[in-house]
C-alpha cells in the first residue's frame, strides 16, 4: 500500500508541474498559490504571529530567543522578563549573567542574551531606542537576519517586505511545490525568493503566519496529516488511501 501510495503522489507531482517554464515560476503554480492562500483564510482567518507581544522591540526579542525553541515556550519566559527589562536602554545596561538567567529556559541562553543586549545597545546609540521599520537597519542588528526583520516588519509594522521562512514554512514549500531552486527545505533564502514570486504581496505576512500554523496543527514534519488537509486537492505531495 505505501509502495502505491507513493506512486500515485509521485504522478500526481509530475502532473501539478508539467507545463513548467525555465524560471520555474508557472503561471500553475501561481494558481494554486493564490487558490491555497484562499483556502488558508477560510481555514486560519485569525492567523498572526503566536509570540506575546506589546510592541516591536517586545517582539524583537522574543522572536530572537525563540530560535530552536517554540512560541509557547517564549511565552513562558517574556512576561517576567519585560516587566525586569522594560526597554531597549534596560536591556542594553542590563547584568549580562542576569540576563542568561532570565532566558536561561529558551535554550542556548548565553548567546541569546548576548544578542539580545546586543541588539539593544545598537538600538539605544542609532534609533534612539526603538526599533526601526527598515530591513537592512533591522538586519544591521546583532542577532537579526531576514527571518526576525520579516516578521518584525510584517507582523508589527504590517509591511510586506519579505516573508518570514521557519522550518514549517520551508518544509510545506515544498511539499506543495512552491519553490524550484532550492536544493532543501532548510534553503531559506531561495524558498523566500520564490515564495515571493509567486504568492502576492498583499498576502505575505499573512501566508507566513497560517502556513506556520498549518505545519504545526496539520501538516506535521514525521506524519502529515493528509486525510484531514484542506490543501489536499492543492498539494502534489498527499498520500491518501
């Protein structure tokens, strides 16, 4: 049964791509990126960043202590550590070795802490503390790539600068055969320039966030759940019985 299973996606893949151009973008796939980021507002109409947050540096940070570790457990961690650290000039002043404790329980806590003061130091000496809604001066900050920037300027800012690739979104790229020239689903900054290609720009942070929560709930990294997904008749990678 697997051995047919994978078959039948397999053909059905070869056939979602056929017609393909030499850029890879498809005015098919451009189809059913819009016809899945439809599905996924009727499915995730609410769909935002999970991180708690009050305002752009709150999420700053949180965002940067949630690399391999999971919202939740951020969430766990931020109220206690806003309230010790209000702002950027706290973080920035703030005890380092106090501030390891403080984010010890997200994981790789003593770089984290270093990036996080930081970031807050260069936040403090060039944007007079706040954080600034502008991709290269977010990327200029220690700590930040275009992940953080995206979802900083996306979710806070509500600017559709990039979109924000995590290891849901890579993996459901391609899965759903939403990116061509990346060579895995760890290939973040090709799967982006893809994504960006062929999903509208209006629909970029959105698709960012539902995709995420779509990874987490449905389409799982050891066992998709493909009997249960809304995207099935869009995805060239189910295996239904």
């Amino acid at each position: 049964m697997a051995a047919v299973k994978k078959k039948t996606a397999t053909k059905k893949a070869a056939a979602m791509r056929s017609g393909s151009g030499a850029d890879g973008a498809t005015d098919d796939r451009r189809r059913r990126a819009a016809a899945i980021v439809d599905e996924l507002r009727r499915t995730y109409p609410d769909a935002d960043c999970e991180l708690d947050h009050e305002s752009a540096l709150q999420l700053l940070i949180a965002t940067i202590l949630s690399a391999q570790s999971t919202d939740a457990n951020i969430n766990r961690v931020t109220p206690d550590l806003f309230r010790r650290y209000p702002d950027a000039r706290a973080f920035a002043e703030a005890d380092l070795a106090e501030l390891e404790e403080a984010v010890r329980k997200t994981g790789f806590f003593r770089q984290k802490a270093k990036n996080v003061q930081a970031a807050c130091r260069r936040l403090v000496e060039k944007h007079d503390g706040e954080v600034p809604a502008d991709m290269d001066a977010l990327i200029a900050l220690p700590g930040v790539a275009r992940k953080t920037a995206n979802v900083i300027l996306g979710t806070w800012f509500r600017q559709n600068d990039g979109i924000a690739v995590d290891t849901h979104v890579g993996r459901l790229a391609h899965r759903l055969d939403l990116t061509w020239s990346s060579k895995d689903t760890k290939d973040a900054v090709k799967i982006e320039r893809d994504l960006m290609e062929i999903v509208p720009r209006e629909d970029w942070t959105f698709f960012a966030h539902s995709v995420i929560l779509h990874g987490r709930r449905v389409c799982i990294a050891r066992k998709p759940k493909c009997a249960e997904c809304t995207l099935v008749k869009l995805c060239p990678s189910a295996e239904l019985d």
